[in-house]
C-alpha cells in the first residue's frame, strides 16, 4: 500500500501517478475526505480518553455521584466514537488497497504495451534451411507434452508435462541454482496457499478482485500465483538489521493463474495455463539501493538466457502495462522463431516500499529508526524457456538440440534421437 503522509502531503503527484496505471484518480479526493473524517475523530477520541482520565483522578481522590454519572457519560461516548473511527478506518483502507504504487518518473507513460520500451536486443536468432515448427508440434511429435490427455482430465489450459522435458525444467532450476546461491540468494519451497488478508497486504486485491486467483473456500486460503506471494511475508511483522540488507531468497513453486483477462489467446499449448512451475528470485534492500537491486537482478536473468543462448530482448513496460504493485518492471521476451515474434518469459519488477508496508516489513537504521525495506521479484525461470529452447534448438528431423551449458546437467545432447 501507498505511504498515507506521502498521499496526504502530495495528492496532486499521487492522482497522476494513479492516472499514469490507469486508476480512477478521483479514488485520492475520496480517501483525503475520509481521511480526514478520520483524523478528526481520532482527536476526538484523544480529547474524549484526556477527560475520561482526569474524572477517573478525580474520583479516585473523591467518589461522588456526579462523578460516576460523568464517567459513564464519557465512557458511552469514548463507545460510539471509537466505532465511528473504526467504520471510516476500514472505509480508508478499503479505498487505499485499490490505489496502485505511483510508478517512477522516468518510466515510460502509456495505456497499455504498445507504450512498452525495448532498450536492446541481444543474440542472433536462429536461421534455419527449413520451416521451423511450433513448439508444441514438436514436442507432441517427441513425446513430451500432452494437452488432449489433460483436456480429458482436467479441463483446458492445463498440461502434461513429460519426459526430457521434465528433466530440462531440473536442469534448468540446477543451472539457476548454481548462479545464484554465490550471490547470497537463499533457496525455498514456499508454500502454495495463502490467507485473503496476508495476499492483499501484499498488494494482490487485483489478483483476488478480478478472479484471477484460485480460492479454496472451504479452507479460506488462495492459490499463488508466484512465489512471491508467501515469500514477502515470510518477513511479515520482521525488522532486519541494517547490515542483514540486502536479504535475497529463491523460490520454487508451482504456480495458479486464471489467466482471466486473456481469454481467446494462447489456447493452444502450454504457454498460458492455469497452472505452472517457476524459479523466482526476491528480495528485501534498502531503499537507497532498490534501484540498483532491480538491475542486478535483471542482469543474472539475462546472464542465464544468454548461458542458454536463446535470442531475447529487454522491454521496459508502460505506466498502462505494468504489474499493479511496481514501480518499474522490465521484461524479457525470447524469440519464437514459429510465430517471427517475441514472447515474453521474464519479468523483473521494483515494488518499492509498496508491499513492505502492507506485510510491515523494517529496518533498523544505524540511528535506532525503524523504516520500510523495499522489495523486488524477478522471474529466473518459468516453463516458458523449455518452449523457447524446443523452439530455437529444433533441427530438421523433429529433434531438439540441447543447449550446450545443459549438456551436462540433462547428460545428453539431443532429444528425440
């Protein structure tokens, strides 16, 4: 959530930040009148409990029956301004969990992707003397994902996933492992559900509202859609010491989407399903570093597809297109040589101190102030670059060459001979 004092103090910067995402801004003028309807009763009940306090002196020194009636007076009316405060207290927070973070300045302003930057575009696609196939022809050919038995099972959108193609998805975690634990990133298995309140503290009432979570409602608890979402609160209500910064975990989870808002596209195949694998980094910095954190990041995700030698390029997303929660996120898109297009298979986002106030994450600063740390999450890998790899390592006779840093890991060089 959005720093209540930094709304209060500049609502004209936040209503253009919240315009910038394509939120109503009118929502600021609406959260400032109950805001101050709030504060106003806050002071009441302060003046309220400040003679509530001297009647009780009073009486402890001498009892009358004047005294009691006041007491009581008082402690009827401490009632009814107290619920007061807590009915526009939920009204404020309602208000202010549909406010999304106010991205940065310099962050290219747009209503959706078209708006998107790239800023480079890195390796030499693949030129192959034949019409290149698509993954998923390739890969059915070969054995190694079954939509139409998981259609019979499950429904659309879902996928068996077998084979070679299983143990390239390890290989790949292995590789991501191996480059980056030296970097002080420690490994998790999250768990994979969690409490309503625990996802909108951080910052996923979209994801809730707009049901493009899974909700288990015997149990109250949703489905992740990312590791994310219960790797940020396994420092819920936590104050890291200054020197512990920056803190970097890894976490690998199967993933639940709804994909709600695409429907009609990529129905075929695995590249948009309800549910999938990923490896996501994230991490806890201070704020004077959050910025230099989320190139770090983006620099070992781009390290590790050019380790697998996959053509791809970096996009800066739009103010219209970007996660509700960032302040800046950058994506990689990986050629599909199939489509002639890039598709995109990682992301990288700073949320700033955005989903550290919702979970109440703090540092203590070398002066004993506690203040928020910033988060960011990036994608290492999703099952998406085992469709890059098929894709751009295919060969004439329906085989897959496997990239030469998995070589090892995987113990063989092709698949399908």
């Amino acid at each position: 959530m959005l720093d209540v004092n930094f709304i209060r103090e500049n609502p004209e910067k936040v209503k253009a930040g919240v315009e910038k995402k394509n939120a109503d801004p009118k929502l600021v003028d609406k959260f400032l009148k109950i805001d101050d309807d709030w504060r106003s009763k806050t002071a009441a009940l302060d003046q309220l409990q400040a003679e509530q306090n001297k009647v009780s002196a009073e009486m402890g020194k001498k009892k009358s029956a004047h005294g009691m009636s006041q007491a009581q007076l008082l402690k009827k009316r401490i009632s009814e301004v107290q619920k007061e405060k807590n009915d526009l207290e939920v009204k404020r927070d309602e208000i202010l969990g549909n406010l999304p973070n106010i991205p940065f300045e310099d962050v290219p302003v747009g209503k959706d992707e078209s708006a998107n930057k790239v800023l480079r575009e890195v390796g030499e696609k693949p030129q192959f003397k034949f019409q290149p196939k698509s993954y998923l022809e390739i890969a059915e050919n070969l054995g190694l994902i079954n939509v139409k038995k998981a259609a019979e099972v499950t429904g659309t959108r879902f996928g068996y996933v077998l084979g070679d193609a299983v143990l390239l998805e390890f290989a790949l975690v292995k590789l991501a492992l191996d480059e980056l634990m030296p970097h002080g990133f420690i490994p998790v298995l999250p768990p994979v559900m969690e409490r309503p309140e625990v996802m909108r503290k951080m910052g996923k009432g979209k994801f809730i509202d707009e049901s493009d979570a899974f909700y288990v409602k015997d149990d109250d608890l949703y489905l992740i859609g990312s590791s994310e979402h219960t790797l940020g609160p396994f420092h819920m209500n936590h104050v890291f010491k200054e020197k512990e910064l920056p803190r970097r975990y890894v976490g690998f989870s199967t993933c639940f989407r709804r994909e709600s808002g695409s429907y009609g596209r990529d129905t075929k195949g695995i590249l948009r399903v309800h549910q999938f694998d990923k490896l996501e980094m994230y991490s806890f910095v201070h704020p004077d570093k959050s910025e230099e954190e989320h190139k770090f990041l983006l620099f070992l995700e781009e390290k590790l597809a050019q380790k697998l030698e996959l053509p791809y390029r970096v996009v800066e997303l739009s103010t219209g297109d970007m996660t509700w929660g960032d302040a800046r996120q950058y994506d990689i898109e990986v050629w599909f040589p199939s489509e002639n297009k890039y598709r995109e298979t990682h992301s990288a986002s700073n949320t700033t101190d955005f989903q550290a106030r919702g979970i109440n994450a703090k540092y203590e600063t070398k002066d004993g102030k506690k203040e928020f740390v910033h988060t960011l999450n990036a994608t290492v890998f999703s099952q998406r670059p085992i469709l890059a790899i098929i894709e751009n390592y295919q060969t004439e006779k329906g085989t897959v060459k496997v990239p030469k840093v998995l070589q090892d890991y995987l113990g063989k060089k092709e698949i399908g001979k």
